[in-house]
C-alpha cells in the first residue's frame, strides 16, 4: 500500500521503491518516539510516506510517467485486435498518470488517499494534516480537473464504442 | 424529487466519486437510495466515467526485491521479541508485501491502544532490544512468506 500510494505520487517505480524503502527507515528510526494521541497508526504510517513523496516532488519536477506494469505480457504474437485494445490500454493508462500528474500536488494526494488508497474522508483530512472541508475542496477540484483533461480520451472512447456497434450492426 | 438534494448528490459524486462506499457513512445513508435512482442517471454515469478511468491506471507491482534490499539497511538479529515481531508483521500490508495478511487489519486499533512503539520497545521485551536486529527478524519473516503464492499463505495462515 506504500508502495502504491508512492508510486501513484511520484509516478516513477524507482522513486515509488525508493519511497517505500525511507519510510521503513523513518519508520524505525522514529518508532520509539511515536505517541497514539488518538491518531492511528496507518495514518500516521501514510503521513511519513506521503510528506517524503511531496519533498521529493517539491526537490525535483516530476520525471516523465512510466507506463503502468504491462501485466499479462507473455511474448505470444497477438491478434490484431488484441493489440489494438493492449495499445489503447496502454494510451489510456499513459493519459489517466500524465492527467494525474499535472494535477497540483494536493490535489493528487487527496485522490491518491481517497480513491486509490480507500482511506475515509477523516483518515486522509489526518494524513494531510487539514480539515475535512478542505480536504472535500481539493478532491472535488482534483476531479473536476481529471474531468476536463480525460475529456477528449472519454470522446474517443465513445466514438471507438459507437463504431464497434456499426460493426457489429454490419 | 427536490432539485436541492440532487445537487448534493451532484457535489457528493463530484467529491468522492460513484462508488457509495468510498462515500462518509453519513451521506452514503443519505443518498445512496437517490444515486441508483433514474433521476441521478446523469450524474451517476458522469462519476462512473471518472471512476472508470482512474481504475484503469493500475499501480505497477512491488519489485520483488524491494524487501530485501529494505532487509539489507538492517543488522543481523540478535534476539526476537514476540510481540515486536507481531508488530512489525501488522506493518506489512501498508508495504504491500505480498503473501503479509497474516494479521487482522483491526490489529493496528490494538496496537495503538496496547501502546504501540515506545510500549512495545520497552516494556514487552525481558531484554533490551535492538531495534535493528528486531526489523530484520521481521524482515526475514517477510521474505519467507513473500516466496509463498497466495495460496499458500492463505494455507498456512488458515493454519
């Protein structure tokens, strides 16, 4: 889980493992001075890790996203249509981590915790350290943002259906 | 069907998306019923969409050596403490190591409430413990269990 909110971040599998790695150092070297207060331990877990992404983020620009793992790759020849829908895949996967990644820094972590990571509106507002009214502003900005950049893949989208059912229909 | 309580609908989707359960427990009682409804179709298929595409960006998988090069920061173990262990092995999942839910998620309530790190450091071990051999004992574990498949973790935690 980490690792993934990491990489979801950071969008780089080395900087994602790297992440993981620092905040099992942190976390040892920090868990002896570590006090409940009330807050769990997940959060406080998720906190390291996401405030040593965004200094990460904050000491360098983001490095071009990689693809996602290309699971299922077997070196078999595919059909045709089973490489168009892979490279479809592929340029959708690449259009949802660049729209993520121009998405400001915030606004990506609100995602990345609330989306991805399944954390509740209260866990995420802890991890990040500011209200639940803001932490709800961010995540509907965010979105709103993801909405108008995936805008054009969500036509083509349609479009590719519309003419699968032409097809289909001839 | 008041017009207000489908904008806050609206602003519920627009927020946390199409899926009720990603929703706080108070607006998905509120509003669950209105969503599936034939007058929010609009609205639910406009955060479907979203969801959708978000879902299709998969996070790539851990390197299966990331553990062990965390392994490696560590020095040997000297000695084991059982419930440190069991601490450490509560910490896998927010790693994502694989074949690590031998522990309850509810297990991390617990430990916050037993007096998670300083408590456990201290007062559960007969001896001084190091904390570097104790992270690698946890760490070994992990590798161990990282070489199971799925089933037999789930085998051996059934166990």
């Amino acid at each position: 889980m980490i690792y993934a909110a990491s990489y979801r971040m950071l969008q780089s599998r080395d900087a994602a493992e790297d992440a993981t790695q620092e905040t099992f150092l942190r976390l040892w070297r920090n868990a002896a001075k570590w006090k409940p207060r009330g807050a769990k331990f997940e959060t406080w877990l998720y906190r390291v890790a996401m405030n040593y992404c965004l200094d990460q983020l904050r000491k360098s620009k983001r490095e071009a996203p990689e693809e996602a793992a290309p699971g299922g790759l077997d070196g078999r020849a595919d059909s045709a249509d089973r490489q168009d829908q892979k490279l479809f895949l592929s340029e959708q996967r690449f259009a949802i981590d660049e729209a993520l990644g121009q998405l400001p820094e915030r606004q990506r972590l609100a995602i990345t915790l609330c989306h991805y990571q399944e954390l509740s509106n209260i866990e995420a507002a802890e991890v990040m350290k500011i209200s639940v009214d803001a932490l709800e502003s961010l995540l509907a900005r965010g979105r709103r943002s993801l909405r108008e950049k995936l805008a054009p893949m969500r036509e083509h989208l349609m479009g590719k259906m519309d003419d699968e059912q032409t097809t289909h229909v001839n | 069907m008041s017009t207000d309580r489908l904008e806050e609908l609206r602003r519920i989707c627009d927020t946390y998306g199409a899926d009720p359960a990603h929703w706080p427990a108070v607006e998905r009682d509120a509003y669950a019923a209105l969503f599936l409804s034939d007058e929010a179709a609009e609205i639910r298929a406009e955060a479907q969409a979203l969801d959708g595409f978000l879902n299709a960006a998969t996070a790539p998988r851990m390197a299966e050596d990331l553990t062990r090069r965390i392994t490696a920061a560590y020095v040997p173990p000297a000695q084991q403490s059982l419930s440190v262990m069991d601490w450490f092995r509560s910490l896998a999942p927010f790693a994502g190591f694989k074949g690590m839910r031998l522990v309850p998620a509810g297990a991390l309530a617990g430990l916050g409430a037993i007096g998670l790190a300083s408590g456990i450091m201290t007062a559960s071990a007969e001896q001084p413990l190091t904390p570097e051999s104790e992270a690698l004992a946890y760490f070994e574990t992990d590798i161990v269990l990282a070489s199971l498949d799925e089933e037999e973790a789930a085998t051996w935690d059934a166990d």
